[in-house]
C-alpha cells in the first residue's frame, strides 16, 4: 500500500520504482502537486532510482506530449534528514532549491512518517517544515545570502544596488536562497513584460550561474505583487524562493518590516524574516494527481 498514506485514492503510491506492468513494458509511478499552481512531478527513489537524463526531464516536462511541470522532485535517501530531495527544472537543468516542491514533499512526509515536522535535505541544506493550524505548510528556508561572491556574480558588487539593467528594469537586489535571484521593484508588476526582459536578465553576463528574475511592487496595505521569471523554466504562477528573496530584498530596502503577504499570480505566500535569521515561509499545497508514466513518453530521449 502507498507509504504517503494521506492520498485517498484508487491507485497505489509504488515508491515510483520502475514497476513492471507486462513483459514488453515498464512504467514509472508519480504524484502531480502543486503550491499556488507552481506545479511539480514527485518520484520516489529511494528504493531505486530512476536515473532520469535532461532529455528525458524535457520529455516529461513537455506539457503537450508528456506531463507538464515546473520543477520535478526525485526523493532520494537521507542519512540527516527524513529524505533528500533532488531537484530539476522542466528545461533538463538542476537546480539547487524549490520552496513550494518543499512544501509538498514536506507534506508527504509529514503524512507518511506520521509525524508533524520533518526536515528535507536538498542540496541548499537542510530545511524544516511543519504544518500550521490553518492547514497551510510552512517552510524555514534558511538564512539567505547576500555577498557578491554568493549570488554569485561575476565582479564585486553591492547586492543591495546591481549595476544589472534590461529594457524598464534597473537597481535589483540580489539574493541567494540556495539558488540566485534578481528582485526589480517597480511601481507596477503586472505592467512589466516580463516574458520580453526574464530571459534577457536571467543570461546577464554577470549572472554565471543566470538567476531567477522578480518584479515586486508595493500594494497600500502592506502586501506585495509579485512576478517571477525562474531560471530554467520560464513565467511561473508561483516560486516559493523568490517571494523568499523578496521579502528579504523589501526589508533591506525599508520597504517591509520583515513580514508580508506576497501575492503572487497562483495566489499568496506569507513571508517571514529577521535580519541575521532564516525566512519562513507558509502557504498552501494540493494534490492533482497520481499516475503512470508510458514507455512511449521516452521515445527518442537518451
């Protein structure tokens, strides 16, 4: 029986091992999830792992021919934490953190450990989650960095004022929280066209690593627009890291006093921090679906 025994559904959670189904096929078992529409691919490998190549990520990353996802998590063993998780992009690229798959992953934990905190190992550290009485999950992302040599860029820098431009955006500040980001604060996000000047920023010659691209912009109660361009992927509904790096970036600039509802296009994330302190961040997961991955997805992806 599935061992994320909070799925109360028809199929069975198989541990997303290869499972054989006839003696001409195999397929892969996966749950679709997602927080505020970022949406994400879960395999279970820690019995066995599927050992997924970039062209096979993009296979199953197409919307249109395969399943469609912003990152895909493949959870691996831990020996400091409950599971590791490891992280790709629908372009085939690794990244380094995902705050919203943590949550879900966090959740699943959660509900097949039976207990009501866990810690998820990613390659960015170790982060703890739990779940709050209003049934949202929340996350302690870690402390960010904010030197120049951690973003990184590639000359020395003031992070809280990037000489970085493109088209209307100009004076980002520059976060990492386990993956590198730009925060432009403009006067209206929704006003900018961030599919024209995403790409172009997230390839800055000073980005070595590129980076995720936010525009924020501040609302009269307090709260915060967001819009993201993640780094491998495109315009998201939801990045869980940028509104970390956001809430992070509007603090230093006087913009927030360290809390803040971040409304992003899938929905609002609410953001904590502290200077010196780690970012927490709370909202809610969902389940889409469980299911099968065809042979036929993989034909032509080595």
């Amino acid at each position: 029986m599935s061992r994320f025994t909070g799925i109360k559904v028809t199929y069975f959670w198989t541990r997303c091992r290869l499972t054989p189904i006839s003696r001409h096929m195999e397929q892969l078992s996966f749950i679709k999830m997602h927080g505020l529409g970022n949406d994400f691919v879960i395999i279970d490998g820690r019995e066995e792992n599927p050992g997924l190549t970039p062209p096979m990520l993009r296979a199953i990353g197409d919307r249109h021919r395969g399943i469609g996802y912003d990152q895909l998590a493949v959870l691996e063993p831990s020996e400091k934490a409950d599971v590791f998780m490891r992280i790709y992009n629908s372009d085939g690229t690794e990244a380094e953190a995902c705050g919203n798959a943590t949550r879900c992953v966090a959740y699943l934990m959660m509900k097949e450990l039976e207990k009501e905190e866990v810690v998820i190992e990613t390659v960015a550290g170790l982060l703890p989650g739990e779940t709050l009485p209003n049934s949202n999950i929340m996350i302690d992302m870690g402390v960010p960095r904010m030197d120049w040599q951690d973003i990184p860029l590639t000359k020395e820098q003031d992070t809280l004022h990037i000489d970085i431009e493109a088209g209307p955006l100009k004076d980002p500040v520059g976060v990492n929280m386990g993956n590198p980001h730009l925060v432009f604060f403009v006067e209206d996000a929704d006003e900018v066209e961030l599919e024209k000047w995403g790409p172009v920023l997230e390839h800055d010659p000073m980005l070595p690593q590129k980076a995720n691209i936010s525009v924020a912009s501040l609302n009269e109660d307090g709260s915060i627009r967001l819009r993201v361009w993640e780094r491998g992927v495109g315009i998201t509904l939801a990045c869980g890291s940028a509104a970390c790096a956001t809430i992070v970036a509007a603090s230093l600039r006087g913009h927030a006093d360290g809390a803040a509802t971040l409304h992003l296009n899938g929905g609002p994330l609410d953001m904590r921090w502290e200077w010196g302190g780690s970012v927490l961040m709370a909202g809610p997961i969902a389940y889409s679906y469980i299911g099968f991955m065809h042979p036929d997805m993989f034909k032509g992806a080595v």
